[in-house]
C-alpha cells in the first residue's frame, strides 16, 4: 500500500509558464511534508517544506500548498524555467523520526524553452 | 558544509556475493538514513543509524545490515546479493532523528547485480 502517491509520471509545461506538481498522502500521522528535485546520477536535493500546520510555503519561485482535509499537496514554480527539468518527489515525515521518509515515485518536468 | 559523499560511484556484483557502501555524513549529523531507489521508483527506506546503533528499519530482509562510525561515516552492507538489489542506494544525514529533516542526501551508488 503506496502511502505518498504521484499520479502524474510526467509532466511538460513552456518556459515562462507555471508548473504544477501534485501529490497525494494517505497516512495523517504525517505533520512535515517536503519537494525534493533530482537530476540523474545525483541524489535528491531538497527544495521547500512545509510543516501540517500550515496551508501553504513560500520560497522564491517554489510555492508549496497542503490541503489536509483532502490530504493533498502541490508545488507550484513560478515561471517555470528549462534549468527546472528534472524529477521532483513528494515526500512525508513523521517528525518523531524525521530520518525516515516516505517518498512518492517521482514526477519528471520537462521545460520547453 | 562538508556536505554528504557516497562511495563507490558504480559497482558491478553477481548474485549471491556481499557488497559493502559507504557514506560520508555532513559535518555535525550524528544521524544517518539510507535509502534504496530502484528504477522509476521513489527512494525506499532501509533503515536509520543514530548514536552507532540501528533506530528505525524499513521493510528489508536482515541481509541488509549497517554500521555507523563515531567519525560521521557509515557503511551499507548487503550480504547474498539478488538481482533485485539492482538500485541507486542513497544515504542522508540529519541532526538527529528528532530533529533536521533530510535536506542533505549523497549522490548515490549505483550498484548492478548480474
């Protein structure tokens, strides 16, 4: 049982234009969210958090929404730039073991200049 | 920021030998998570070492096992290697397992079973 889904495998959105990455979560006990962004042959880097006390995230371009209720999250990038293209994870914590994370199965942006 | 290193960079096994992986951790985290990302997956966890000891474990068999050094370096091992242990194997460092989320993950080893 996936706890942290991405339902979109991919994605493709125009330079300039805003990308929107979803991401469902099915365990509540989960109270800190974050967005990672991966290039091959690197590992994950980290991009925006957001703890379950808040709705929403803001840093630079990246804006992070949490909807609880519909335990639902979204990045949002703002323009989107062609250095965006990569593969970004969702990924859930409990803070009482911030070490273990679960993670989506990725959405890979593409961004056409 | 020393940052976190991985190494070997690419290792080739045949099924059934052990493999021993090795990670670096950021200066000051005295937590280390390893993760086990196969093809088109997100990365899974194996389990967490704090203080030298194993706290917290993923839903791995025991032939995946792990040492943590009080010089911030760690080691991945996995004994009776099989073809499906084919993955990018990913470690991160935080403070502790309280506290620091997992911003800083190392590059990865990509490890092949034949």
């Amino acid at each position: 049982d996936q706890q942290v889904k991405q339902n979109s495998p991919s994605l493709s959105v125009q330079e300039g234009r805003i990308s929107i990455l979803n991401c469902d979560y099915t365990n509540s006990m989960f109270d800190y969210f974050l967005w990672y962004k991966k290039y091959p042959a690197e590992g994950p880097t980290f991009l925006i958090s957001i703890s379950s006390i808040k709705d929403k995230n803001e840093d630079g371009r990246f804006t992070v929404f949490l909807n609880k209720s519909a335990k639902h999250l979204s990045l949002h990038i703002v323009p989107s730039q062609p250095g965006d293209s990569a593969v970004y994870f969702c990924a859930a914590n409990s803070l009482s073991n911030a070490g273990k994370s679960t993670f989506g199965d990725g959405t890979t942006l593409t961004v056409k200049p | 920021e020393t940052g976190v290193t991985q190494s070997p960079t690419h290792l080739i096994k045949t099924r059934g030998q052990q493999v021993t992986l090795r990670c670096s951790s950021q200066s000051g985290h005295n937590t280390v998570s390893w993760y086990q990302q196969a093809l088109g997956q997100g990365p899974q966890f194996i389990f967490q070492y704090y203080r030298e000891e194993e706290n917290g474990r993923g839903n791995f068999p025991p032939r995946f096992s792990g040492l943590q050094f009080p010089n911030y370096s760690s080691e991945l091992n996995v004994n009776a290697l099989e073809l499906d242990d084919s993955a990018l194997y990913l470690c991160a460092s935080s403070q502790t397992p309280g506290q620091g989320l997992l911003k800083f993950f190392g590059p990865g080893t990509r490890l092949t079973v034949l």
